[in-house]
C-alpha cells in the first residue's frame, strides 16, 4: 500500500475555510498574507526607502539633459574672422558718412556720431590683428596705412579731442570733444582731401580684402584643396 503525496507550493489553500466566527477575521492576517503574497509590502518598503535615492537620481538625470541641450559653441573659422572684418570696415564707413551728413548747428549729435566712429575704428583695428588675419598682407598694409594716416592728421585730430595710441587704436578725450567747434569736427571729416575721407577710402579696401579672405576660405582648406561643399557650389555656378 502506498501513499501519493502531492505536494503544493501555495500555502493559501489551508485558509480558503476559515471561518468568520473562528478569530481569525479579527486578526486581519489573512489580508496580510495576500498583500505580501502579492508582493505589495516588498514593493511598498523599495518605494519608502529609495525615494530620497530616486529624487536624486531624477536632479541628477535633469542635469545631465539640461547640459547636453546647451548649444556646443563651434570654433570660429577663418571666414567667420573675415567676416568680423568686413562687417567693422562696413561700420567705419557707416560712421564718416553720418558725420558729413550732420549739420553744424548740432553739436551733441556730432559729439556722439565722432564717439560711434572711434568705436567702429578700434573694432576695426581689433578683428584685423587677430588669427590668421593678422598674416594677411594686403589687410596689413592697409591699417599701416591708417597708422600713417592718423599720424599724419594728428593735430587735427588732437584739436577735436581724438588722438592715436601706440597700439594703433584712437583715444577719444570727451570734455575736449564737446567743446570743441562744430565746423571743426566737420573738417576733419569733410567729403573731400579729408581725414575721415580717407579713412572711408581704406575701409572700403579693407572691406574687400576681407570679402574675399572670407570667400576664398570658405572654398579652400588649410592645404589649399577645395572643400566639398565650396566644390560643389562652384559646380552648380556652372551648371
């Protein structure tokens, strides 16, 4: 004679009878035992325990996605040197032609417009000696031009409160400025055989230098072979 034993993994069935009147419904452990058989309790004790863990982890992710959407700032080209450039030597023509244009009644105006241009002038000077521009002859030769010219103008200049620095860049004395005479300021910066009219006249040029360093940049690389994109835009010129 011999005995089957099935065993059974779940324990639940020795309650499926239990009595209400028995005690144990006032016990409640039934309820208990379904809620750690489900799994609740050990879900309930990760949920207390790593909320101050999770709140962490969630600043810590929300940082990470905040500094990864934060633009990456591209390292300037040459063109984009170039392009600095030409929009300063744009400025300083902008400037002279603002002084001729003001009458010589309105001294403020004047005053602010000769501020505007020695502003425009120093960016000018600035954007021209830097990277690989500085090594650009002709836009060299065009601000030792400027130098000379300064030099040349200088007791003008001085009259109006403007004078030249040994960095190449104009110094502006405003008590001087504003004092000083309308017709002046408006000589120094007269359409014809003036300093301001030369001034324009080499921004102009330094305009074009840097138009075409910006171009011709743009379409070749360091070792003077077209880039793909240049190629192919030339391509479509003549297509």
């Amino acid at each position: 004679m011999s005995i089957n034993i099935n065993p059974k993994n779940d324990m639940s069935f020795l309650f499926t009878n239990a009595s209400s009147k028995d005690g144990f419904s006032s016990m409640n452990w039934l309820k208990d035992y379904s809620l750690v058989k489900s799994g609740a309790y050990s879900k309930l004790m990760k949920a207390y325990y790593s909320e101050d863990d999770s709140k962490e982890t969630s600043k810590a992710a929300s940082k990470a996605l905040s500094d990864k959407a934060q633009p990456v700032k591209e390292k300037e080209t040459v063109s984009d040197s170039y392009n600095k450039l030409s929009s300063a030597a744009k400025s300083v023509q902008d400037s002279v032609k603002k002084i001729q244009e003001l009458p010589e009644d309105k001294t403020e105006p004047l005053v602010s417009a000769v501020k505007d241009f020695v502003t425009n002038y120093n960016s000018m000077v600035e954007a021209a000696g830097k990277g690989d521009i500085k090594n650009d002859k002709s836009v060299a030769g065009r601000l030792t031009a400027l130098s000379s010219l300064s030099t040349g103008y200088s007791a003008e200049l001085e009259a109006i409160g403007v004078s030249k620095g040994d960095d190449g860049k104009l110094k502006v004395d405003e008590d001087k400025l504003s004092k000083a005479d309308a017709a002046s300021v408006k000589k120094v910066f007269d359409k014809h055989s003036s300093y301001g009219n030369n001034v324009n006249v080499s921004a102009n040029m330094i305009q074009s230098n840097a138009n075409y360093g910006a171009t011709r940049n743009s379409i070749y690389d360091a070792t003077a072979r077209a880039n793909a994109a240049a190629s192919s835009s030339m391509f479509d010129l003549f297509t």
